[in-house]
C-alpha cells in the first residue's frame, strides 16, 4: 500500500482530500490528452494507468477500512469488476458478478447495484445498494451511495449516485438533461406537424 501513496508523492496514512487532490494534479499532468509530443504518448498512458490504480487502491482501502486488497482471488476479482464498470463494460461486469454469485458479501451487493445503475437499470440497483449500507452499516461508500438513491426516489435527483451535483426540479418534474432529451425525441416522434 505504501507504493501506492508514493506513486501519488503522498507519505502512507494521507487522508482522503490529500489523496484526491494529489490524484487531480497527476491526472493533469499526464493525461494523454494533454501531451504535446507524440512520441511520448505511451508514456503518458502507462503513467496514467499506474496512477489511476493506485488512486482506486487507496481511495478503496480508506471508504471500505480494509486494510488494502491484499492477494486474495475474491479482492482481485472486485477490483477486475470495477475497473469493467470505470471503462462502461456495465453488461459485462452483471454477467460475470452473476456467474460469482455472491450475494452475502456487501461489496458484491454495491458492484451489482453499480454495474445496474450506470447500465441503465436504475430501479433495480436500489435494492442491492440498499442491502450493501445494510449489511456494512459502517462503510461510507455504501452508505453515501445508498443516501443519493433514497433521496433520487424521494425526487431529488442527482446525476449519478455518487455526486453532490443536484439537477433542476420544478414542481415534481425533474429537468435533468436525461429527461429533457428523453421527452424532446418523443414529443418529435409523436406531434408531426
């Protein structure tokens, strides 16, 4: 774990704000994107996927309270699940948790909840984030997570259940950008003029 705030110039034991501001400044500075000679591109690309890894590592290790991820088949095999839900591989990630199968641990519960929702199947995750802040009523990430979709059922609708930014509402109708397109394609379909 100590390689992975070294990756990031944090000395071990950094807190979550230090760790996600040192992942920023990194993330800038060596986003491919941002590279103005090609030939260092791979470079950038490598460094990039070392530090995106040691971000998810720490960041995971401080939301769950695990100690790291240690070598076990069961940490390696979250982890390959959410990497396929970062990269939007959403029908893959449910297929291969479904193969897995296990629904008595907290972590399977919040990947399934997360692979549904950012796959489009947004009622259906409730349930599974729902039983995640359940079953480890202390972890922040499922109880955050489990708090957004409680209050998106309640009508107030964030982006994602993850972020703080709240969308538009007026009298009960909610103006996210989703729903203002949804309704402009079926209002062009249905009213010909």
């Amino acid at each position: 774990m100590d390689e992975n705030y070294r990756i990031l110039g944090l000395e071990p034991g950094a807190d979550e704000e230090a760790v996600k501001q040192a992942y920023r400044r990194l993330a800038y500075q060596y986003n491919p994107d941002n590279c103005t000679d090609y030939r260092d591109r791979e470079y950038y690309r490598t460094k990039m996927e070392q530090i995106n890894r040691a971000f998810d590592e720490i960041m995971n290790n401080l939301r769950t309270g695990k100690g790291g991820y240690g070598n076990s088949d069961r940490d390696e095999f979250y982890i390959y699940i959410r990497r396929l839900i970062q990269n939007g591989e959403y029908d893959r990630a449910i297929n291969q948790l479904s193969a897995y199968n296990n629904e008595f641990e907290a972590e399977w519960q919040f990947l399934m909840g997360s692979a549904l929702y950012y796959g489009g199947y947004i009622s259906q995750s409730f349930p599974y984030f729902e039983k995640a802040a359940q079953m480890e009523p202390s972890n922040k990430e499922y109880n955050a997570t489990f708090s957004r979709m409680r209050q998106n059922r309640q009508g107030n609708i964030y982006s994602s259940p993850y972020s703080n930014e709240q969308t538009y509402q007026m009298g009960g109708f909610c103006c996210d950008p989703c729903t203002v397109c949804q309704c402009l394609i079926c209002m062009d379909c249905c009213c010909h003029h």
